[in-house]
C-alpha cells in the first residue's frame, strides 16, 4: 500500500511537472506568434513606403523624359 501511495505521488508530481512545461511551451509559442505578427506588418509598412518612394521616382522620370521630347 506505501509503496503505490509513494507511486501515486510521483505520477502527480510528473503530471503537475508536464503540465507545467507544457504550459510554458504553450505560452512561448504564442509569443513567437505575436512577434511574427509584430514582424509581418512591420515588413508590410515598409514595403508600402518602398513602393512609395518608386512610384515618386517613376513619376520623376517620366516628366524629365516628357519635357525632354
């Protein structure tokens, strides 16, 4: 009986210990996904401005072009 009491006990102290890790993976995953997240729109920011800044230099181009004809 002492010896499935002392069994008992150290399956839920390894249940309690997994679900712990387990807890903490969850959360470190989530917070990797924020972080893309956070990376992700950076990236699409600043495309949009390289775009931007493209769009400028093409117009650019095409007035010194037309005014050179």
């Amino acid at each position: 009986m002492m010896s499935q009491n002392r069994q008992e006990s150290k399956d839920r102290l390894r249940a309690e210990h997994d679900y712990m890790v387990n807890l903490k993976a969850e959360l470190e995953i989530r917070h990797l996904h924020e972080k893309i997240d956070h990376l992700i729109t950076n990236q699409w920011q600043r495309l949009l401005e390289i775009q931007e800044v493209q769009m400028e230099l093409m117009e650019e181009l095409t007035h010194k072009t037309s005014r050179g004809h």
